[in-house]
C-alpha cells in the first residue's frame, strides 16, 4: 500500500468533537482540515484503482490456450462507420482438445506416470499441492488428438458468431477443413452453429498429403524443409532458466519427488488441457504459479513458436503465402460462389500466414528481418515483443480478411477497403494504411498483396520440393476435384465422425 494510503488509514477515526480525524490537524482552519482529508482519500482511492491487478493464466498459455480474444490492438472489430463487410474469409485451427501427441508423450503422461509411483506422499499436508491428494489425471493414451466437449462447444458459438457479424452474407455453401479427426470435428460444429437450417452446408475434406505442394490445408507437411522440431533447442534454453527457482520451491516442500524442469512445463500444461476438458484445473492456481512463472511459460512457447513456424524460419512466409494469395483472390474477384469462406488446418499454418502477412513482427517498425532472432532472446523475455502465440494460435484461433464497401465515410472516399482480423482484433497491414481504420483501399491492398508475393512467392523452391507435381497454388476453392463435401444437418446420423 502506498505511503498515502497509509496515512489515510492512520487518520480514519473520528474526532467526537469536531467531527474531523483524529490527527493533528488542529492548527489549520476548519475548510482546510476537510481540504486535507479530501486530498488523502483522492489519492488513496487513485492508488487502489490502479492497484486492481488481475492476471489469467488461460490467456497466457501459447497453443494450449482456450479460445479468447485478446483484443490486440484494442481497435474495435465492428466495420468502420459508413462500411459494410461485403466477402470475408477465414482460416481456423481447430477447436480445443485432450491433447496434442507431443505434448502428451513429452510432458503430461511423464508427469502423470510419476505422479502414481510415488504414492507414499501425503499431498494433503503439502501447501499448494494438495489437490494432489485426489487428483486424477483428465486424460488417457486413447484420448489423446479428440476434440473436447468445450472444443465442439467454442466452434458452434464461433460459428453463431460469424453469422451475427455478418447478417447480410449469404451463407457459405461449404466449409474447407484438413482431414485429421480434430479438425474435421471442429468445421462440423461450426456449421451446426452457422447454418441456419439443417443439411445447408457441406464439409469438404482436404487430405493431409506429404505431396500436394502449396494445393492442401496443411503445405507444411508437404515442404521438406519443414521440421516440426524446429525451436526446441533454442525453447529448451530459457525453459531451464524460468523453471529453475520453481524447481528449487517445490523440492524444498517434497524433496523425496524430485521436480524437474519437464515437470513443471507439463504441470503448467495441464492448467490448459485440464481446462477445456473438466472446465477448470487446480494447476491454474496463482498460489502455485506466480504471474512471473506463467510468463515465463508463455516466453518459452513463444520462442518455440518463433522458430517452428514464426519469423525464425526462413521458410515460413513461403508456406503461407499460397493461402493468402488464394483469399486475396477470391475478395477481390468481382463474382464469388461464396460470400464467406471458412477453413480448418492445424496450429502450424495461421501463424505462418501471419508472416506472409508481415503481422505480428517484433522488426516492424525498426531492425530488419536478418536481425528478427535478436528479438527474441533466450536469456531474458523480451515483454515489448508483437510475437505472441497465446495471440495467434490459441485453440479456435482464426484469422480472416474481409472486404469492405464504404460509403460516406468520413475523410474517405466511396469504395472497396479491405481489412484483417486475428482472433476478432483487428490487424493493420503493413504499408497499408490508406482507408478508414486499420483498413486498406483495393488499391494499396492489391499493391500490399504484390509485395508479399515478390517477397515469398517459390514454395517448392524454397522448401526444397524432391517429388513430381508440385504447385505453388492452392486452388481448391475454385478447383471442383476438391469435391463437393459431406452434409452435416443438426440431426445426421451418418455424419463422418458422429453427431455433435
């Protein structure tokens, strides 16, 4: 509490006689004494308002995150005044689940697994660990990759969601997703969200090829270039740093267990997965992990991110160019089979698309991207950074552009402006910035889009292609051999993967 504050305490009794605080303050004239006390209540009051710190642990969670809107920039999703969303497309991961493959066999099933064989600790007179005592994992090897309850949920209401934001666009006539179970799931409970009768939507599925060049939803198993372990060196560095005085805490309450750095990161993973699955985790607890830790778990997931499939790898930009070329095409046709496009993939492709895009880029406004990993050092959190994975890629995590008709707009003409939104914030465009909030004109977005295909266009190239017929295009929203997809309806009993 502030010195101020403090003082206003010592002054809270009241003088029977003069109906004043019991402080000296007799010297001073009636008005003045009430001047004083005015003052000290003002700043007191100041002091507690901006004291009102509160931290979630869910919001700082990388690719393990829940779905949430961060609000980054606070810039207000709804079309500026005097535009109207007129065509939008959106590219989605999938929805929450038990959990991914890796982080089960890395972190969760060690932990758990050494959580039984040390049955001999009483966890119930252990502080902050005793839950323990009673807690039974939420997850088993057979449920690992499944969509959860929550993850069908969120999808559902992202889907009634989309149809709010957008009442006068037709809806879509099909909905793209890769074809893994998780999200295959996730696009059918959106459409059970988004359609506004049943069997109005198909799904199309887009098999997950090792060689179908840029022309799939996941390209990045289709780039050998690609190593889905790139960044675990450079995360494991500050992974051991942050860790370390939460090792030495929690060996000091239960010596005889032996905490490591891999058990902490899980324990804190579970405060995640746990969440989506029961709703809520005792593993969330501030009592056991500070804000200072949670940070420095989400620190370590952004490196990972940063190097797996962010600025620091070089072939990132290439990988989600074709999707950004594909959507900029489809807005700026002139007529379109759909007025809204929405696709489901992994984790690994929106933040890839991110770099297409030049968002998120801690060098943005300063440095170069030869320098980009200065940004992110392993030996302290860099918290100025823009690269924030709990911002891109949490479960559900979306990013989408939309063209926009504006007229009357004030300071603007009439026209075509187009505009991108991460997780429903809205996300200026770099060197684009000539309409009516973080919006662009058809102009400057069609110069924006020229630039970024001179800066990523090759991804065979670039990823090193070593099979036969490759493509640098995806085209499967205008390419009929797609397929015309698999109806969902609210009451299908021969849905691919079972009713919602």
């Amino acid at each position: 509490m502030s010195a101020v504050c403090s003082v206003s305490h010592r002054i809270d009794s009241i003088d029977d006689r003069n109906n004043m605080p019991a402080m000296n303050l007799g010297h001073l004239p009636r008005w003045a004494r009430m001047g004083v006390v005015l003052i000290f209540a003002q700043a007191c009051s100041s002091t507690l308002l901006y004291s009102d710190y509160k931290f979630n642990p869910l919001e700082h969670l990388g690719g393990v995150a829940p779905y949430f809107e961060p609000q980054d920039p606070a810039a207000s999703p709804s079309p500026p005044q005097g535009c109207t969303a007129v065509r939008a497309s959106y590219l989605s991961r999938h929805a929450a689940i038990y959990a991914n493959d890796f982080d089960y066999e890395e972190y969760l099933e060690p932990f758990i697994s050494k959580l039984g064989n040390y049955t001999g600790i009483d966890w119930s007179k252990i502080p902050t660990l005793n839950f323990l005592s009673s807690w039974t994992a939420p997850i088993t090897d057979a449920e690992q990759e499944l969509l959860t309850r929550v993850g069908r949920v969120e999808a559902a209401q992202l889907g009634a969601t989309l149809s709010f934001r957008y009442p006068n666009l037709r809806l879509p006539k099909r909905v793209w997703t890769s074809s893994a179970e998780r999200t295959y799931k996730s696009a059918q409970s959106l459409v059970r969200g988004l359609e506004a009768d049943d069997d109005g939507i198909r799904v199309v599925s887009i098999y997950e090829s090792e060689k179908a060049g840029a022309n799939s939803l996941t390209p990045y198993q289709s780039c050998p270039a690609y190593s889905s372990s790139a960044g675990s060196d450079q995360s494991s560095v500050y992974l051991k740093k942050f860790t370390a005085p939460i090792v030495a805490r929690l060996n000091a309450l239960v010596p005889e267990f032996g905490f490591t750095s891999n058990d902490v990161y899980g324990m804190m993973e579970l405060c995640g997965y746990e969440s989506v699955i029961r709703g809520s985790s005792p593993f969330c607890d501030l009592g056991l992990f500070s804000p200072d830790d949670w940070l420095g778990w989400e620190y370590t997931a952004d490196i990972q991110y940063h190097y797996n499939v962010g600025y620091g790898n070089q072939v990132s930009g290439f990988v989600g160019l074709p999707w950004l070329n594909a959507t900029a095409s489809l807005l700026l046709s002139g007529d379109s089979r759909e007025d809204m496009y929405v696709s489901f993939t992994h984790r690994e492709l929106p933040p890839m698309v991110v770099v297409a895009m030049g968002l998120f880029n801690n060098s943005a406004f300063g440095g170069s991207e030869s320098t980009i990993n200065d940004t992110m050092p392993l030996d302290r959190i860099n918290y100025r950074r823009a690269w924030k994975s709990s911002h891109v890629l949490p479960f559900l995590g979306n990013l989408a552009i939309e063209r926009l008709s504006c007229k009357g707009t004030y300071g603007y003409d009439d026209g075509e402006y187009y505009r991108a939104l991460v997780n429903s914030a809205p996300q200026p465009l770099p060197d684009c910035a000539d309409g009516p909030g973080t919006s662009c004109s058809r102009r400057g977005f069609e110069r924006y889009i020229q630039d970024r295909t001179e800066m990523f266009r090759g991804f065979s190239a670039k990823c090193g292609v070593d099979y036969k017929n490759t493509t640098d295009v995806l085209s499967i929203y205008t390419d009929l051999a797609s397929g015309n997809g698999t109806l969902v309806g609210k009451r299908s009993r021969q849905s691919r993967y079972g009713a919602f």
